[in-house]
C-alpha cells in the first residue's frame, strides 16, 4: 500500500472529499435503513459509517496523534470487522441487532474524528508514513462507498415496497457495437502494480507471465444477450455448469440474475436504485454470480479472461481511462452503454483467476496485513471497477474479489477466447 | 373469545385506551430500535405496530365498515403474522430486512386507522358481533404490548453498551417473607372460564377435574435463592435436569438467568429496562426458562404447579387482584416484592402443563380459530401476568404458553409439593 | 420399577426366554442390516445388541457378581445409551460409523453375558434386588426388541431394492366391524399401576382423575378411512393442522403414511416386513405421526382420547387381553383385523396426553433413576401395544411415549369424542 | 483421456491387474466395515465396489457390447456417483443407509462384469475408442482404490478399539537429509501432457507458462518439524493463518494433524493403517490440509509451490520414478523415508494452485466430459501421489485435487521459496 501523495495539502483535501462522498450517499435514506443486515454479507449502513470512522481512529489518529481524546472506549469493539491484532470485536453476523448507537450518535462520532483529522492536518508535520496511512483510510473508505450502494440495494430491493433509493436520471439507452473481438499476441508480459502512486500490496510483486495468443470482448454482455441464455435452457442444462454452481442454482431455484422479476404476463422487471422499472435490454447484465458468468461463457463456447489477460488487453487498448466512464461521479447508480470498451466503470468484470497470492506478494507489517492477504482463499477476481466506484479508487492493476456465488454486488461478464 | 363489554362507549374507551398505552411504550426508544430482529422469537417493534393495527383493519374494519378505504394494499402481506385464512404473509423470520414502512408511515398508518376506528365509533350503530371483534383486537394489542417490552429488553439488552430503555423509579426492596405454603384439600374443582366477562377461547370449556392435597410456595423464587441453586451446582447436576434441558443448556453454556453477567471481581449484575445494575437479591428471580424452573423445583425437592393447581389456589387465596401488584400501570418495569403472593403481576409463573385443549375446547370460527389452537403442543403453560401485562387483560383463568427453553420473557417460579 | 417375579428360577426362564427373543429377531438378517444409522432416532441393529447385553453387566453383573470378569473395558463407552451417571459415552448421532466390534464379536460379548448370568442363577441366592433389576433388563431388552423392528423397516424399507425381512404369512383380512363407540359416563377413576407385577416408575403413583362422561372408537382407524382424509384433502387444508405440524409437512412434503409410495397408475403400494405389496384398506393404518393423527381426528370432527381415558376405557371393556391378539408372538409382522377392540397389540395409540410426570412420581434411585423421568417433555403418551410387542411386556396402565413428528414406529389411530 | 495402449492383450492385463488388486485391497476387511459412511465425502467400501464395477458396465458393456446382459437394473441408480447425463442417482450423502445389495451380492455384480469383459476381451475386436474407455474404467478404479484406503483409515481410525487394518511390515526409520533446497532458474517452461501414454482431461492443452527463478524443497516436512510448529503456537498465531482456515480451525477444534492423540503423560501417538503407534518423528507428516500446509509454510517464511513449479522441478530433477519409491505396491501404507525427493509416492504435496482449466482445456465428449472440468471451483491441486497409489497410475503431470479443509486424505507438505 504505497502512497502517490506526498503533501500536506494534497492528503487532506483528499481525505475531505472522499469523507463528504460518503455523506452524500447517506443523504437519501432513512434512519430505518440504516440498520438491517438481510445476511451476513451485507452490513448494516450505520455500520459502515462507524467502521470506516474507527479506521482513521485506530491505524492513524491513536498511534500517531498523542493529543487525541477517544470518543467512546467501547466503539473500537463495535466497529472493528476483522482486524484480530486490534482486539476482539463483535461478531459479524450479529451486527444488524445493534440499534444503538444512532445513526446521529455514529455521524457525531465521525464529526469527532473529522475535527480530530483536520487538528492534526493543521497541527502536525506529517511524515510520509502517515501520509501513507491517511491514503489507506481514504481508499478503504471508498471500498465500502461501493460495498454501501450493494447493501442499500440488497436492503431496498428485496423489499415489497420496492422503495427507491434516489431519482435516477434517464439515459438514451444505445445498441452496443457489433460483436468484436479485441487481440492479443503470445508473449511475456508483466503484471502487477509498479513506480508512483497508490496501490494495495495484492497487487504488488510485478512479475512476468507468459500469455499465448488470445480474444478478449470488446464490450460487456448486455441484458438481451443473457435473455438468449435463459431462454435457451441454460439453468437447466446441467451440462454447462460446474458441479458446486448446479447444486448452488438448484438449491436456491436461481432463475435470473438477481433483483430480476417476471411478472404474470410475462414481462421481466428489475429492481434499480431508482426503483422498479422494465429491464433495458441493451445495458450490461448486472448481478451476476461467478457461477452463472462461466455457465454463460460455456454456452457461448467461449470462457471468462484470466486476470493476467484482462491487465494486459486493458494495458492495450485502455490505458487512460476514458472520459465518460460510468463511475459513482456520474451518479447514473446503474450499467449503462458508454460506447467504450468499458474495462473501467459500469460493472466489475468476474475473471477466471482464483484470488491467490503474485509470486513476490509480501503481507504488509501491522494489523494492516491483514487487508488483503489472508483473504486468498475460495474468492474469484474481477477487474475495472463499477458505476459505483470512485474514479480515484480504480486502476488497471486493481484486484477486487468475491466468492464464486454471490450477487449482490455489481458484476458483469466479457468473454474470451483463444483464438 | 366473549366479551363483557356491550355498550358503544366503553368499547371506543377501551380502543383509546390500549392505543395510546402502545404509544406511551414507544416513546422512550430511538427509530433505530424498531427495526432489529435479533433472533426469530423476537419481531421488530415496528412491526408489532403495524400488526397490531393491520389486526383491527382486517378482522373489523374492512369486513364490516364498507366506506373504510384501504391505507396500502401491500400492508396486509407485510403485517399478517400467522392468519394462513386472510392471506399470504413475508416470512416471520425475514422481519427484521425490511426498513419500510418507515417508523414514520407505520404511525401514519396507525392513525388512519384510529381515524377509521372512531369514525366507526361515531356512525355505526355496533352489533354484539364487532363490539367482541374489538374486544378481541385490545386484547390482542395488550399482549403485543407485553412481547414488545419482552423486545425492547431483548435488543437492548444484548448490546454491549447497555443503553436503558428509561429511567425506572427506585423501589424500597425488602424481604419476602418466610417460606410459607399455602394449603389446598383434595376434591373435584372446576376450572375454565364462564359467566360474564372477555376470555379467549382457549380458557372456554368449564370443566371438572380431580385435585389431590397439595401445598403450594406462597411467593415467587427470590434471585438469592435462585443463587443458592446456582452456587450448589445446580447447573452441572445431570440428575436435576431433563434430558433435553440438559443438552440445551450444555449447547448454550447456561449458567446463570438471561440478562445475568458476572464481573471479574465475581459480582453478579443485570440489565434491566432502567439500564445495567446489581442484582437486587430479594426480588423475583426472572428470565427463567421451563428448563430451569423444573430444575431447581427439583433441586428443592419439590415440583412446579400444574395449571389446575394454580388455577384453584389462585381462586382460594387472592380471587380478588390485590391492589399492590406488580403491573404494567405501576410502571416499575421489573419484579418487586409486593407484600402479597403475587398470583398476580410481577412474573408468569410457569407450570407443570403441557398446553393442551380443555375437554370442551373448540376454535372459534373464521380466521381467529387460528388464534390459539393451533398452538396446543410442545408448549408450557404460564399463568398470571407479570409486570408487563395491563391490569385490564389479566385474569385468573388465562393461560398463557411459551416453548420451555426461552427466557427473554418475563418468568418465574413458584413451587408446589404434595403434603 | 416393581418386581412380579420373586423366584430363581421364574427369572432364569423369564431372561432366557427374553434373550433368544433377540436372537430369534436377528437371524433373517444380513451382516451388512446391522451397521446403518440412517437418522439420529434409529440406531444399528448390532448397537442394540451391544445395549441390551450391556445393561446386565453394568446393572446386574458388575455391582453384584463379584467374580465376573469384564468382556472388554471399552464396550461400556461404545455401549452406554444415555445413562451419564455410568460414565462417558460415544455420541448417539454417530453409532453408524461404529464397525467394529463386529457382530460377530458382539454375539460373543452375548455368550459371555449369558454365560455370566447362568453362573449368577446358579450359584447366587439372588436377593429381591436382584431379581428386580434382572425383571427391568428384560423389560428393557424387550422395548429394544421392538425399536430392533422399527429400525429393521427404517432400513430396509428405504432402500431402493424394498428387500424383505422376512416372509409373512398370509392372512385373510376382513372388514372392521361398523364404526361403533364405547362409551364412559362421568366420575372419578384411579389411574396408575399398583399391586403386585412389573412397572415401571411412570406407571406408578396411583391417583385420581375427574372424567366428563365420553365416548370412544370401538376400533382403529383403517387404512381406507384415512385414504378418505387424503382424498378429501386432509394434508392440504391448513385449518386441520397445529401450526407446528403445518410446517412439519410442509417442509419434508409429507402426503401420505410413511412406506406407502403411489405408482404411476395411481395405485398405492407400501413396503411391509415383509416386501413391497399392495395396501390391504381394511387393515389398520400404521407409521402415523401425532401430527397426522391430530389432523384426521380433527377432520373427522372427533379428537383423539387423552391417555386417562384411555386407561379407563380399557379396563372396563378389555381388562384381560384377548386370545386373538396380535402381538410379537403371532408372528405376523404387521397389523390386522383381529375382530377385537384392539386395545393391545396392532398399534400403539396416539393419545392427547403429553407425557408427564403422575401426581406422586418418584424417580427410581441411581442410573435407573434415568430410565423414564428425564423424558417427560415436549413428548406424546402412547397406549396398548403393537404387532411387535412382547406378550409378556404390556400392561392397560404401560406409558409409551415419542416425539410428535416420529412415524417410524408402529403407530395408529383411535378417536374419541364428548357425547 | 488420451490411450497409451492399443493392443487388445495389454489392456486386458491392465484390467485384471487393477482388479485383483481392488479384490487385495478388500480381503483384510470385515463385513460390517464396507457399510459405514461417516461423512458425506467418504463413501461405504461396498459403494466404491460396486461403483468402480458400474463404470465398466455403464461406458463399455451397455454402448459397446451388444449380448451383454444387465446384472441388475436397479444398481445404475444406486451405484452412479455424479453422472447427471447417465441418469439419476441415490443422493450421496444417504449411500450409508444402503445395506443391500451385500458385500457378496456385489461381489457377484463383480463377477458378473469381469465375466462378460473377459467375454469382451475375446469375442470382440476392440477398437480404438474401446480400449481408451476401459484404460479411462482402470485408472478410475486406480483413483478409488486410493479413496478406498483413505475411508478405511477414516472408518477405523476413528472407531475407539482402533482395529489394524492390516500389519504394516517394520521399517528402518533414518533421519532425512539436512533441509536442501532445488533451485530452478527463471524462463518460459511448458506445462501439461502431451505424446503417447494415458492421461486425464485435465492434464491436456499443452502450454508455456513464464516461472521466476525459485528454489524448492529437496524432501517433504517430517513429524518433527509439524510439532515445532505445533510447540511453537502455530495454531494460536492468527497471522499464519488465512481467515477461512482460522475460522475452520477455531471451529472444529483442530490442534494437531488428522488421528494424532496427545495421551495424559503428553506423547503423542497416531492412528496408522497398521494400528495405533508412537509416532515416528523423522516419517513425513500425513493428513495436512491445505489450510494447515500454508500456515506451515508462512511459519517457516517460505510458501507452498504452484503446481507449475512443482511440474518443471519434477521433470528436471526426477523425471523418472526412482526404485525405491514408496507406492502402493510397497504395502508399507504410511508414509516412510526413502532418501528420494519423494516427488513421487509417499504423499500427496498441496500447491498453492487452485484447480483450474489449462489455457486450451476441453472436456471430454459426453458423459465422461463430467468427469474433471465441473469440479474447477474452490478446490487446490496436489501432486504426485502417495503411499496409496499405483505406480502405474501416477504421472509428472498428473492433477489431484480436493477441498482445503480436507485432511482425511493421504497428504502432505513440500516448500517453496524465491531466491
């Protein structure tokens, strides 16, 4: 986790904007939704607030600010997630019985460490290990920016009322470009993160790797696509899925991507931030498990990318990330066609890579090791960011992951072949 | 379910009455506090709301006032506890996901109704038919009101910060007296309800039964008695328990009564709805399971009450509701020593019975045939309030019934013996 | 637990008439019927061996025949059922994986027993004590022999290739008799077991009970009768059903009795002891849980009689147990019209009466103080004896009991009503 | 699934080899013990008979041989494992409950088979296709005899009496050489099978893949070096530890490896195939799984190879089998010294490599395309066989693969590092 900032200056103007990001997430709710927890996965709203508080609290203000008064001594307990060197701290699953505190006892504590963080930006000559520290917090706190918007989705969208989250502005929805393929020559290629700027040590240990010729899609697989596969048998057709994603979709009589409901006549719906509405048949399919993006390549007869594959076609083709990238900043809250290749924004990308350690992959020292590292096990990787990641959160090098079976996060499928 | 109540204005008296108790219980908590469902038992507050009206729109107001317009047709799925007649119903385990209705719209939902209710009151002229249905609803909406204190304890109780539901005024705890045993002669009693007056349905059926002597505690188990069972072994003793007590125990670690923690320095505390305090000794033991009471009958050597002996020791020695007891309106919120034999108030008293239909039982007709028949079996029955039941719902016959391994209610014990 | 017999040699014959008993059952099996623990509630075919040998050597043996040498010192692990007060034990859930010893080795452990017990009779002046522990290891080792029966039909009834246990002989089955009713007019009786003869400690504690005046099946419910409940569509109207057995159904789609399977055509067959054969609709119905016998008396607009009445029901019209009834001994593996009341023998009866303890239950001393009392919740009382009940094991007054939901017991159905 | 053998004489060799030595592998066994399934991933032996005998009957005799006659219609059902396109199956976790057919029935379903490919073998000139098949039903029942031994171990290792399989023959235990590090230098390497000779599905798709320079393990961790992690806190110290195997260890109490038992005076001993013993501290540690190899691995500031690493390595430094490698044919049964790497035999060596598809993976046609591919999901890869192996059935680039959790299974630890 290196930092890119260096100043003073620059950390701090940092720090406020990705904090007042997370207020303006907040801003359309109500206090009720602030507390429920459907399943393990999704943690209460209030839970975030106070969780990424405690991050600037405990890894920068507690060791580094001797001046710092402690807002509640018993917080750390409710708002440390799994961080085992901080101490022990309330189980996971039980974080949606927790009503207290308020969700305005919880903004009065991130106002806390708000003022806290600005007497410190003000009073103390920050070394760069700090600096380093504050980054971690900012881009950690734009994580669960991301995983706020799952959650309030999972939160809202399961309920009959289909309530919606805010307004979402209407888009001219545009037919993707013709199938294309996107190639890429055989040959020693180098991945992982390296030079200046921010990064997380998963994606640290630049390293080589051999890639033979292969086809990479030159866009997203829109709703009217998955249409095809659904009509076509492909959750019943045992033969195109991995034997624990059968058991997974017949188990839990999955049937559609989630948030998606047919109704008598037949019409499917789905549920959006800006409520229930007709599905745009031309926009990317969206929640979508690992299971059913490989059941769908194998239908296509075609297979996911790998990692290491999708970080070079991106190198290629995508380097700059283009000017209307679908991210949280656009405030669309949905997929949408950009017109672009899409490998950044819009919806993560499930690779084919389980999510393992780079051949020169160090933990970082501290409690910090424990972010990324003890996490790769069982989980998929997916690239490029989401509409609802901030534009200064992503890279080509970003490594996301999640387990094989969960869709309750924004994901997508793009295809590749050999060719 | 008969009513005592025939004339038009004592029925809307009683409707405002229990309506605006519901109220006064609301009124300490945080809107953050009706949305939790820590366990299935237990349901969200707001959701006892919303039931408790749904049940007076759906038995009474839409049957019978035909100008009455619908608040929202998607409520009754949403507020329908267990009525498989009136229609499907979001699953009770699932309560706790959903934040709307708002706190907000449910009380704007209540006051549609009232406003419904008293519009009723005013141009309808009741028959005998909904004047009962009515009754029914208060009562229904009284013991909501005791599962809610059951819940406000429960959620806040759990949470590690101990947040008090409100301030609960002191009380001069004093002794109970000595051991004392009340004594009944053996001979052919009647128990059930008849003659004027509300009952459900499950006290219907007058009916004789065969008593032999008996004796029975003339006071409630005080917390140091239940410390002397605790201190002697009471929980590693196999021979006292049931074997599925035993195994529930184990499985759950119990050892202690719920709501009980032992400091480090070995001092035992509690929470009660006034916040986290010491144990007072001398009151009522409380957050007893059926498990436990039978156990330490049985380590006393001697036997909880059936239903039958209750009832009748009950119509022997305090027919009459003393003026002291221990109930909701006294507003203590927890078990006090009153002075009397608290047949009455302070804790339901659990009894040997197995809840079962008396020999003339029959369900009553329509939907509310599902109100307590359906529920004969695997279940304990408990009789005579506790400090959390209205003074106005009680009664001597009134049978109230739980699964014999939870606490979270308001329970305790009485011993009985045979001479 | 009281002794009927008080001679040496009256207990020699009575044990080793007891012990063939269980040979006899095991010879038509396979080694191979003698491993399977196919659900908690059953156990191993070769575990009951071990059990029911097991309860002579450590309640007779070991504590009152100084020279008997210990078969094998781990066997009291592998062996012990549920008595903690004799030691540790190997969990009931996972006797299935237990190979070893092998039946053969298990049959010897018998050998030696037996062969320990003939040195007993022969050279022990067995004191009353004695005499009465070796009566309830007789008593017991013949309620094995018929869960040894239920476990038997558990096992091979679900196996795909529905293999006999044994032949059985035919039988020339006949109508019931017209529906009649017994009837019992109101007064106090005595319930209970006292005098000279073998209980055990439920049984005792003769008391008095107040009955209102009933009325009662003259006979079981037919297989016939109940194919009537389903057609009429008993499993799929809600009102018929406790509410915990709603859900039972539901959630394992129960339709039909247990073992009866409808082929394609629509015929119903149900596997036997044995083999598959058509369902013979004039014979009882058997393998029915409380849950269903509860539905059908409901639907049938009668209830089912508590075990009181039960009691007194038998010893007015069948206090002496006919010549025809169909007990272990008859043989025929399965119940039939026997032209009788049918109080004993065919099927145990489901009563209304939870099992709990009598007025005066005193549980016996030490381990055997375990034997009953620590059941007594959350379980049925069952009546009269089956088809694989022992003659010599079955009283009026006898207290059977299982959990409502079992139906792989040898279970039916008996109505009663109020006049 | 590509055939090594093409002659119509050779495969039947290789038939009645892999045959008799299944009937080897039975004969030390009791009756009882091929009953048990004491979880869902081990299967009763008399299954692994009767399924491994299936094979042969369902993708030979029936598509290829005409006369041949089904020994029993039934035994598709219960003796299918996962082949959704040949038909449904008995579920798997119930294959326990099955004690018929009998081991001797099977016996004769083997007989039967082996008769009419003996039939086969003379009658029928195979082409081919044929011959390929009957290889892919020989290596198939190589891989059962393997799981075979793994659920013996499991079913008597686990039994209190600790019951030998069969005498294991003394070994002289010798100390392993000094910790010796092969070094392999960084390039482009090929992966994967390719020429004559068998090799699963897989293994296919021959490919370049970039390796940095690494050093790896010249032996396998010993029991001795396991308990200094052990002593050392290894299972204590979260920081070794990924978050799913702390959970997993926390959980299920894990403290040392599968069928070690640290008895009262503080010696360990463990459970062989041979009976129970001390262990011997210089034998490789066994019945690891991946969760514990990787806390190994980090303890010791080194990593698990990827399987790629493992394969280059392996074919620089023991490209053939050496003599004296310990495989089944061995019959030592537990893993031993033998002064090699041990890249073969012994036991089978986690890498850190989730199972995947090579870059140019297809599944095979038809039924037998579900043999591999559909099991690419959360499962690790392991090398090299072990103890329990055939010789004939293992080669370099041979792919194990199981669950991270799983210990039950014959394996072990190899390390890695970077220079």
């Amino acid at each position: 986790m290196e930092s890119v900032i260096t100043s003073q200056s620059e950390i701090a103007t940092y720090y406020r904007n990705v904090r007042s990001q997370t207020q303006f997430l907040c801003d359309p709710l109500e206090i009720e939704d602030f507390v429920a927890q459907p399943i393990v996965d999704v943690s209460p709203l209030k839970w975030h607030l106070g969780h990424t508080t405690w991050f600037f609290e405990t890894f920068v203000l507690i060791p580094y600010f001797p001046s710092y008064q402690l807002f509640n001594e018993k917080y750390s307990y409710l708002f440390n997630s799994y961080y085992i060197s901080t101490g022990d701290r309330w189980v996971r699953a039980s974080r949606g019985q927790l009503t207290r505190p308020t969700v305005k006892e919880i903004f009065e504590y991130k106002a806390h460490i708000d003022k806290a963080m600005e007497d410190l930006f003000e009073k103390v000559n920050l070394i760069k290990e700090i600096i380093r520290l504050i980054e971690v917090g900012c881009h950690h706190e734009q994580q669960h920016q991301e995983l706020f918007l799952y959650d309030v989705k999972r939160i809202l969208g399961d309920n009959p009322l289909f309530p919606e989250y805010k307004k979402i502005s209407e888009i001219a929805y545009r037919e993707k470009g013709k199938g294309e393929w996107l190639n890429v020559e055989e040959g020693v290629y180098e991945i992982g993160f390296e030079g200046a700027g921010f990064c997380f040590d998963n994606e640290r240990g630049l390293h080589k790797t051999f890639l033979h010729e292969y086809a990479i899609g030159a866009s997203l697989i829109t709703n009217r696509e998955y249409l095809d596969f659904m009509e076509d048998g492909g959750y019943t057709n045992h033969l195109l899925w991995l034997s624990e994603a059968w058991d997974w979709q017949n188990r839990n009589e999955i049937k559609a991507p989630r948030y998606w409901h047919q109704e008598d006549g037949g019409e499917w719906k789905n549920y959006t931030l800006g409520g229930f509405e007709p599905i745009h048949w031309t926009a990317p399919v969206a929640h979508i498990s690992y299971y059913e993006a490989d059941a769908f390549a194998r239908w296509k007869g075609c297979r996911l990318p790998t990692e290491y594959e999708w970080e070079v076609v991106c190198g290629k083709f995508s380097d700059e990330v283009p000017q209307n990238t679908n991210f949280l900043e656009s405030n669309f809250l949905r997929p949408v066609q950009t017109g672009t290749y899409d490998f950044f924004g819009n919806l993560w990308e499930w690779t084919s890579s389980p999510y393992t350690a780079y051949p020169f992959f160090k933990t970082a020292d501290g409690a910090l090791g424990e972010y990324n590292g003890k996490f790769m096990i069982n989980q998929m990787v997916l690239r490029g960011g989401s509409f609802a990641t901030p534009r200064s959160h992503i890279r080509r090098t970003y490594r996301n992951f999640f387990h094989p079976h969960l869709r309750w996060l924004f994901s997508g499928i793009r295809l590749a072949k050999h060719k």
